[in-house]
C-alpha cells in the first residue's frame, strides 16, 4: 500500500486522517515526553506541549538533555 490509497480508504470508512493523527499524538505525549515526541517526528516543541496540556499529560518536569555520566 502506499499513503495515498491507505488516505483514501480511510476515508471511505468514514475516518477523518487528521483527526486520526492528533489522536495518535496525543496518545503518544501521553506515554513520552514531549519533547521527546517532537523530536522523534519532526514536530516543534510547542506543539507538543500544547498537545500533552490539552490531553492532560504529566510529563511537566521533564528535562531534556544527555544524562549519561
């Protein structure tokens, strides 16, 4: 399959992509933090935290960085 026919049988089932993917995200800064998610996929910083407030998320104290010593 590629993205185009998967998009439009998505939406044959009646599924809006978009809304599909803020889920998706929004689950995930549920599970990881933010910054974390944003780097994994290209997303800005912001937009991730904006997301992981609106869902609720406790990952508020995160520190990014390198930790190894």
């Amino acid at each position: 399959m590629n993205p185009t026919s998967l998009i439009d049988q998505i939406r044959a089932a009646g599924a809006t992509v978009q809304r599909g993917r803020t889920s998706a995200i929004r689950q995930l800064v549920l599970q990881a933090p933010a910054p974390v998610i944003a780097r994994a996929l290209g997303y800005h910083d912001r937009t991730t935290n904006r997301l992981v407030t609106k869902a609720g998320g406790t990952w508020s104290r995160y520190a990014p960085g390198d930790h190894e010593r």
